[in-house]
C-alpha cells in the first residue's frame, strides 16, 4: 500500500539525538501519528526530567505512538513505515488521525 509522510517544517537530518512527530497518510484515506525518538534521546530526556522532576525525576518515558530508531532523518522513517504498512502493524503502532468514510 502507498503512503505519504509529513514532516514538521525545520526539520534537520540526520540526527541521533531528536523526537518528530510525523503523519502518515495512507492511499486508503487513513491518517496516523507516529512519534520518533531516537536512543540517545531518551537518555537526554530522562537526564532533562531527572533535574525537572518530570516522569518521577527522569525515572521513565512512555508515548502511545511511540517508536524507537537509530537516527532521525527521513531516509530511517520511510523504511520503518515501509516496514510498519507492509506488515499491517502501524494499525497497532499508530496513533489514527483521520479514519476511512
């Protein structure tokens, strides 16, 4: 199946350190957000809220659309949702924006 992916504006690459927000767009009409976070980046935010006390002071993080990956850039993003469509998955891992009429 084809999809479509929409990046936020600004969006820098690649990068081992980042999160995105990213909507995916399927033929069918469906919509889907996905969050990317990458490895390091969790470490800098359990760091961050260590000190702010959020997530009891950095202890953990949790996302409902949440997907880890080694890089953000759009290259990395494409082949997960590639992966995610192909295997009917992103039904599981997506968060859906717009259902089919």
């Amino acid at each position: 199946m084809e999809f479509s992916l929409h990046f936020p504006a600004g969006l820098t690459e690649p990068t081992d350190d980042d999160n995105v927000d990213v909507r995916i767009e399927l033929a069918d009409g469906r919509a889907f957000s996905v969050t990317f976070f990458t490895v390091a980046n969790l470490v800098t935010l359990m760091a961050r809220w260590g000190k702010t006390g959020e997530c009891a002071n950095g202890l953990y993080i949790w996302a409902k659309n949440m997907i880890v990956v080694q890089e953000i850039s759009q290259v990395v993003i494409r082949k997960v949702v590639h992966d995610l469509v192909a295997t009917g998955d992103i039904e599981s891992v997506g968060w859906p924006i717009r259902s089919e009429d």
